[in-house]
C-alpha cells in the first residue's frame, strides 16, 4: 500500500496557460516511500520555483506569471 500524501496543492488563478488540463494543476506530496531517499514514511520538504521545476512550471503558467515566480519561492516542511 502507498504512502498516503501529506498534502496537496491545486494551481489556479489568472497566470495559467489556456490547454492546461486539470488534472496538471495538482502538486502531491507526502512521506518517503521506502527504498528511496530518506527514512521511510518521513516527509522530505518540498522546495516550490523556477529553478526546482522549470519544466512543470513552463508548461502550467504564462510568460508572465513564470518570470514573477522566484527560483526558490518556497518551501514545506514538516513540523513537529
């Protein structure tokens, strides 16, 4: 059974391109799945702009809104 996501994030607003399809507009993230990276069922933080996913962000905003996004925009994390 996969690890349930920590959270999810939905895209929307006025800087999106036209075709995007709905189901791009969703960012799951949650625990380590095991043999991967990490402690299994840790959660990594997620680090959201330009330069963590470009090509993501390319295809799912306009011009415009790409360039006003940060490299590093900004970061989850889990707390205690």
């Amino acid at each position: 059974v996969p690890p349930l996501p920590l959270f999810s994030l939905e895209l929307g607003g006025e800087g999106l391109q036209n075709d995007v399809r709905e189901e791009d507009l969703k960012i799951i993230h949650g625990p380590v799945a095991p043999k991967t990276e990490g402690p299994a069922g840790s959660c990594l933080p997620l680090l959201l702009g330009r330069s963590a996913q470009r090509s993501f962000w390319q295809r799912i905003l306009c011009s415009n809104a790409f360039y006003a996004m940060s490299r590093q925009h900004l970061q989850f994390e889990v707390g205690e």
